[in-house]
C-alpha cells in the first residue's frame, strides 16, 4: 500500500514538473481578417471577426483547425492555414511608452494606445521587448504592457 502511494505521489510530481515547462505557442492571423467559431468547423458558430495581425496564443490544434486563446482570455476555432508565424503583440494599457532602448530613463521614441498592433523585433529580456510600429518606428516596450508574449 505504501509503495503505491508513493508511486501515486511520483507520478503526479513528474506532471506538475512537465506542465509548467511547455512554451506557450502565439501566432498571428495573416493577411486577411478571419471568422473564429465556437468550433472547429465552418459549420459551427461564428462568434466574431478577428482582424489582420491580431495575435492568438495555439491551446490545442486538430487537423486543420486551431484553439485559440485571445488577449481577453476567450477561446475559439480558427482554421490553421489562416495563421502565420509572425509575432505580433496588443498594447494592453493606455500609453505605452515605446522607449530608444531597454530603459525607464531612455528617450521616447513614441507612445501607443491601448490595442495598437505592434510587431514582436526582437524576443523580450530583462522585462522589455524590441517592436516596431507599422511605420517603421522601432523601440523597446516594458513586457507586461503588451499581451502576445
């Protein structure tokens, strides 16, 4: 019985140490706005439009379909083909400062409203990350004013 237990035990210390490794998987929605349904098929629900760029973290893929999660925490179905790896992020508070380099006392490059798309330049370090405006303005952002990472 005690064996057991402590197999019992193991074996749910091994998950709870695996879970917590897997990388989160964000994509994009590519060139063209795109349904999300409430199921992976396109006979299921259309719940909403999400626009060119939008940014979806990948919960789950099944053939040709994908669970996505969207910056507000809601879950639905896009078909795969419609995603691309590019990495956008949503500003997600009211004027973020986008700053010449990775620092609170750097010159203001400019400032984005809150839902404004910004592409991912470079991996986020050190709590910011490099983006660049669609018009070509580049800078650094703190991490936790944007969702997408």
């Amino acid at each position: 019985m005690r064996t057991l237990i402590s197999a019992c035990i193991l074996s749910v210390t091994a998950l709870v140490v695996v879970v917590p490794a897997q990388a989160l998987e964000f994509r994009a929605v590519g060139a063209n706005p795109v349904i999300m349904y409430d199921a992976p098929s396109l006979k299921g629900g259309k719940l909403y439009i999400a626009p060119r760029g939008m940014p979806v973290e990948v919960v789950f893929t099944s053939g040709a379909w994908s669970k996505v999660r969207d910056m507000t925490g809601d879950l639905s179905w896009v078909e795969s083909k419609d995603l691309i790896t590019r990495r956008t992020l949503i500003v997600r508070v009211a004027g973020a400062r986008i700053r010449a380099s990775a620092d609170d006392s750097a010159a203001l490059v400019f400032s984005a409203d809150k839902f404004v798309l910004l592409d991912m330049a470079e991996p986020a370090a050190g709590g910011w990350v490099k983006v660049r405006h669609r018009d070509g303005q580049l800078g650094y952002v703190k991490a936790n004013e944007v969702w997408g990472l």
